[in-house]
C-alpha cells in the first residue's frame, strides 16, 4: 500500500466521523426546527452549507481511493471471482454505489432547501432528504462487524 493510498485511507476514515456527526446535527435541527416552528437562521443555513461539503470533500477522497485500491482493481479485474467475495464486492459495488446515492441525496436536498420559501418547508425538505441519506450511509459504511469488508473505527 503506497502511504498516499494509507493517507487519504486514513482521511476518508476520519472524515466519516465528521460527516455523520454534522449530518446528525442538521437532521436535529431540522426537526426540531418543524415541530418549533422556529425560524431557519443563518447557522441553520451553515450547517446545511457544511453538510454538503464535507460530503463532496468525501466523495472526491473516495473516488481517488477508488481509482487506487487494489481491492476495487481486483474486483474490475477479475469480475468472475472476485462477485462471489466479500470484501472487493463491498467496495467495488456496494459501498460506491450505495454512498454515491447518498451524496446525490444530500446534493438535491440542500439545493430544494435553499429554494423553499418558507422556514417551515426548508425544515421539512432538509429532514426528509437528509434522513434518508443518514440511513443509506450507515448502511454502506463498513463497520467493524462486517466478516471481511469490516474495518476499524478510526
Ligand atoms: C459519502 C460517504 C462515505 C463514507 C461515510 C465512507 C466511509 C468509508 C470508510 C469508513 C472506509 C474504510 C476506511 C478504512 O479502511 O479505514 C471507506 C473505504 C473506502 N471507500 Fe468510502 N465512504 C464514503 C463514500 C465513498 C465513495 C463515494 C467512494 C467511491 C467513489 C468510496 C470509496 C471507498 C474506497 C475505494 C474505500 C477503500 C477500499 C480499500 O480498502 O481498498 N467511499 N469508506
């Protein structure tokens, strides 16, 4: 493994972290937003804002590690029998397609958001289109319990 490859594996590892915990926070705030029917502020605005970056920040690390990782060239590779493992169909398909999904998810979410008119619709949008997301993310992200495609927390 190149210490490139070790770096932006360890980024991509971290970044998870803040990823998550900033998407929680939106998703709190947007709940909490609707049933107060507070107004959306401006920080309600830069965590949308730093949602959506930190998630194309990942999606850019991710893609690099993808063109790099042994793991998904085996799996491109040698599509025969690397369908029938674990761990090179995870990253080669399902991680990268489930994550890509959820990315586009909160792309589009964010964009409708910003174009609600109302506090109460820009909460509304933001919720449903970032919950899903959150739920498509923790399904593709390889835990540590996962067999062979499990890897550590940090
Ligand atoms: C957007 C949310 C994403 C999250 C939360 C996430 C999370 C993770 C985590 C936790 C790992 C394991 C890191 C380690 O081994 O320490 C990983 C590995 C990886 N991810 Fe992601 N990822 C995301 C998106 C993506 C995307 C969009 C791609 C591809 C375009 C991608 C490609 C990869 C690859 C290739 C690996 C490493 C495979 C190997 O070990 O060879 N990830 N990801």
């Amino acid at each position: 493994m190149t210490s490139f490859f070790s770096f932006l594996l360890h980024m991509h590892s971290g970044l998870r972290w803040l990823m998550l915990i900033i998407l929680l926070v939106a998703i709190y705030k947007s709940f909490t937003g609707y049933a107060g029917n507070k107004p959306f502020t401006k920080s309600d605005n830069t965590i949308r804002l730093l949602t959506v970056i930190l998630t194309h920040l990942q999606l850019i690390v991710g893609l690099i590690l993808y063109i790099q990782s042994p793991l998904v060239k085996y799996f491109w590779g040698d599509f025969g029998s690397a369908v029938k493992q674990e761990a090179p169909m995870f990253f080669g398909l399902f991680h990268f397609l489930f994550m890509l999904i959820a990315v586009v998810f909160i792309t589009i979410g964010s964009a409708k958001t910003k174009r609600r008119n109302t506090d109460k619709e820009k909460f509304k949008t933001m919720r449903g289109w970032f919950l899903a997301a959150l739920i498509i993310i923790l399904l593709a992200i390889p835990w540590p319990y996962l067999p062979s495609a499990g890897r550590p927390l940090f």
